[in-house]
C-alpha cells in the first residue's frame, strides 16, 4: 500500500509535537527557563518533522518568469500627468508596471530562431 499524504501538510508537525510532549513527564518542569525549554525542544521536534517548503529561489524564478510573459515590449510614453499611455495605467505611484517590470530587467528576451 502506498504511503498517503495527510490532508494538512501541517500534520507531520503536530505529531511530532504531541509525541515530545507525551514523552514527557506528568509534572511540569518548576522554572520558566525549563518550561522555555521544553516548548523549544518541542518546536524543533515540529520544525524536524516539517515537509520542506518550496526553496523560494524556485517561487521567485517562476515568478520572474510569469512577469517577463507578460510585459508589453512596447516603451512606456507619459502625459502631462505622468500617465502611462502606451499601457493605459492611470498612476503615478507605483508607476506603469511594465516599466516597473523592464526596470529589473524581467523583460521578455527575443529567442534566436535556428
């Protein structure tokens, strides 16, 4: 039988928790540095068992990605206003997101044909 995801990804984390915590004595420990402590114990214990989140350099190059799709290649041009024209964006803070976009250099790169 394969193994089964728990509905919440959040799961392995708490079991991990409830199972230091009942490896613990009945009594709590006496000082507040030893009560620290053992929640601390039980957080690395969740932290330990926690599914490894998506490295956010992966998130952030699809993102960039995404953006680069959809950047208009045309230039920006303002009015009086400082309006985009060319992108029908009404704002001058935060400015054209196309050329927000263009800034960072998230512009879609011609490909070479072969």
């Amino acid at each position: 039988m394969a193994d089964i995801a728990p509905a919440d990804p959040k799961q392995p984390a708490y079991e991990a928790v409830f199972a230091y915590i009942r490896s613990q004595p009945d009594a709590l420990p006496a000082t507040t540095v030893e009560r620290n402590a053992m929640i601390w114990r039980a957080v690395h214990a969740a932290l330990n068992a926690a599914p490894p989140a998506p490295a956010v350099s992966e998130r952030l190059a699809l993102v960039e990605s995404l953006v680069a799709d959809f950047v208009d290649p045309d230039p920006c041009w303002f009015d009086h206003h400082g309006y985009c024209q060319a992108h029908g964006w009404v704002g001058t803070d935060p400015g054209c997101p196309h050329g927000r976009a263009k800034d960072l250099g998230l512009e879609e790169t011609e490909e070479a044909t072969p």
